[in-house]
C-alpha cells in the first residue's frame, strides 16, 4: 500500500495543492479582496462542473454540488453573521456532520455517468439533505441567542461531534486510497480537508472562501489527473502505458538496457481458462514488474507484452535482476478464483465440429482446466534484453535487438533471460505457434 506510486496519489495534486494555499495564507501573500475570492470560487466550482460533465465523471459532479450546497446553506441562512446559537452557526454544524458523510458515500459510489438512473438517487438525498437544514436554521431562529461576541478574525472551534464527523470519514477515505490510488480517492480526502478549514476559519470570510475555493479547484484538478493516468497509464495493470514508453525513449541517454518480457503460453493459457483469468494473469506478472529491481521501469506495450527500460546500466548488470524477476514470477503461487465462465459446461462446442484432431486436443485441454480449477497454475515469462552499443545508439535498434534475444529465449525453451549479446544458435528458431 505504501508504495511510491500510492505516495505520489496521496500528495499530487490535492495535498500539494492544499499546502500551497495554506502557505500563501499565512504568509500574507495572497491579498485578493473578498469579491475576487467569490468570484475565483465560483469560477472553480462550475468549471469543475463543467469538467465532470464533460468527462462524465459523476462522483466528482456530486461532490462539487455537496459543496456548493453546504456552502449555500452556510450563506444563506447565516446571512453574513455566523455566531453560536444562530441559525448560521447551526448550518455550519448541520453540513460539517452531512458533507463527511456524503464524500464517503460518493467515495463507494459506481461511476456510471449521467444517467437518470444514476443521478436521481443522488438528487433527491441532497434535497432531502437540504431541507433538513432549512429545517433546522428556522427551527433555531425563534430561540435567543446568547450574547457572545465572536471576534470576525476568530477561528470556530467546532463541536466534538463534528470534528469526529470529519475524521472518522477522513480514515476511511484514506485506506480507501491507500488500496486503490485513484484520483477521485485522493481529491476527496484533501477536499473535504480543505473544507474542514473552510468550516474552522468560518469568522474569516476571505479565509473561509479560499479554502472552499481550494477544494473546488482539487476535485477539478483529479479529472485532469485521471485523464492523464488513462493516457499515460494500463487501465488493468496500472503500470505506464505504451503512450509514457514512448515518451521515455526520447529521453533515454547511453548506457542504457531495454528489455522485453513476454508471458509464456499466454494466448493457449487465456483461451483455456478464460479472458477474465487471463486478466488476472497480467495483473500477477505487472505486479512483479513492478517491483523490478535494479532501477528498472515496466511498461506494458500491449496484449501479454510488457517492456522495462534501465536508465544508466548496460546488460552485464542488469542481467541478475531480470534472472531474479524471472524466478519471483515463476515461484508466484497463482489460484484462479471461483467461478470462471470457462470452467461452467455451457454444452456443446461449435469449435468441436472443426477438425478431429483439433476438436479433440481442445477438450482434452477444457477437461484439464476443470479438473484442476482449484489447483495453483504456473506461471513463467521469457526475457530478452539488450543495451546501447553507442553514445548515439538508436533506441528503436536496441528493442529490436531485445525483441530478437525474446524469441531466442522462447525457442530455447521459454521460461529464461536471454542477452542480445549471447551466442546465437545455428539452427533457426521457429516462431510459428509461438504465443
């Protein structure tokens, strides 16, 4: 969970964001009157909006309308004096108990765009939500106020209640993105951050309004940063996509080594136990990819192929790191889980009326993967690599050196690391048939 990559989604944007904005408060560097903070939250919270419509991005639609609603509230029924024992001050303990709660229910909500189906839900609990507070302010207008005078420069110190409203949703949205490490998990956590301190700093209206502004720009800023992981990152393996390899050989600078990795028997394996084990295959081998050492970077260029640049070493050492990756995958106990559609009998196989031969090896190969459905399946990948030869080498010569040396690991019996650099076998190396 605490891995670099996990790290970077915990602090980029929001946090760095967040900090950023703090800073410029503090140090009194940020002196925008409070029309202009109005107006720069307004601009954040529709062109966020606008964003999540366009990327139809629901979650991060609805918690941009959570907060502007809460926000709303606070303004409405505070009318510009926020004070205990107010109707004001009873909107601001309404939404620091509501907002939380909404984020989490966002957090676990499934994206399935704008539908009405969707939406509607949603909608009518925020309405139902602000009635409840209308509700409450009015209730709180017909009973007097004690006389405390509350400084406008004063923080608010909010009740017990809601400071636990706020953090018992902050943890659960931070194991939350600790496991999955996805955008909208992380612009939830430091929005609702930024919010608490637009709550605490309520006496402050330009303090206040920046950080509500804060947390509209960071759920705006996690659609700009999911729409760059898709570009730039596999959807299934989460490893840097074709897209970011490209993008590093353009600044690779000698020594360096490329390899290529190859699943062994992926295409016979994928069509025998199913797409969605197969998916499960590439999620197990990325995971090893990973966590390569030696400095290497994965990269998956499509399908059961997977690439891992080494900046600044040439073949002789990384060799042993990629011998060692080969052997940690190998000695991976990978289990399919319950339930493969592959393993159900589903009748006759139109496939079988094809040739005998055929028809008969392929159900040998379905009886084999129902009898042993529960059993650990193994799992190997083929390695070549390649390095440099040049201060100016061509990085599009060396992966195709590095591909070479793949099928020379194939041909060889799969399941090793082969060097461009090796000695080449006299006899041809069939490719035919090799998945």
């Amino acid at each position: 969970m605490w891995s670099k990559t996990t790290l970077k989604s915990l602090a980029v944007p929001g946090g760095v964001l967040l900090l950023a904005v703090a800073l410029l408060l503090y140090s009194g560097w940020l002196t925008l009157a409070l029309p202009a903070l109005s107006f720069l939250y307004y601009c954040a919270l529709l062109g966020g909006m606008f964003l999540a419509w366009r990327f139809h991005s629901s979650r991060t639609f609805f918690a941009l309308l959570v907060l502007f609603l809460a926000q709303e509230a606070i303004a409405l029924f505070g009318g510009g004096q926020v004070s205990p024992g107010t109707p004001g001050w009873v909107a601001v303990q309404a939404v620091a108990v509501l907002v939380p709660l909404d984020f989490v229910l966002i957090a676990w909500m499934h994206e399935g765009g704008f539908t009405v189906s969707g939406t509607a839900p949603v909608g009518l609990m925020l309405f139902v939500q602000f009635v409840i507070v209308a509700v409450l302010c009015r209730a709180a207008e017909g009973v007097p106020s004690p006389a405390v005078h509350v400084h406008r420069a004063a923080a608010f110190s909010l009740p017990s209640y809601a400071l636990l409203a706020f953090a018992a949703p902050g943890i659960v949205l931070l194991t939350r993105l600790l496991f999955t490490g996805k955008p909208i998990d992380s612009a939830l956590l430091w929005s609702l951050s930024a919010f608490f301190l637009s709550l605490h700093f309520t006496g402050t209206p330009r303090v206040s309004i920046t950080y509500s502004a804060t947390a509209a720009c960071i759920l705006a800023a996690s659609i700009i940063e999911n729409s760059y992981l898709l570009a730039y990152h596999d959807e299934l393996t989460t490893l840097p996509s074709r897209r970011a390899f490209k993008d590093a050989l353009l600044r690779l600078q000698a020594p360096y080594s490329i390899a290529v990795v190859d699943i062994d028997h992926f295409k016979r394996f994928n069509d025998t136990y199913g797409h969605d084990t197969g998916d499960q295959v590439l999620r197990l081998v990325a995971a090893g990819l990973a966590g390569v050492s030696g400095g290497g970077q994965a990269y998956r260029c499509g399908g059961e192929e997977f690439n891992i640049l080494f900046a600044g070493k040439t073949t002789p050492q990384v060799v042993d790191h990629l011998e060692q990756l080969r052997a940690t995958i190998e000695s991976s106990d990978f289990r399919m889980r319950s339930g493969d559609r592959r393993q159900i009998a589903r009748g006759p196989d139109r496939r079988n009326a094809r040739s005998g031969g055929r028809a008969r090896k392929g159900t040998a190969i379905r009886q084999l993967a129902q009898q042993s459905a529960s059993a650990a399946l193994s799992v190997t990948v083929s390695i070549g690599v390649a390095s440099s030869a040049k201060e100016k080498s061509d990085p599009e010569d060396v992966l195709q050196a590095a591909d070479k040396a793949l099928y020379r690991a194939k041909g060889n019996g799969r399941n090793r690391v082969e060097t461009a650099s090796s000695a080449r076998r006299r006899t041809r190396v069939k490719t035919a048939g090799i998945a």
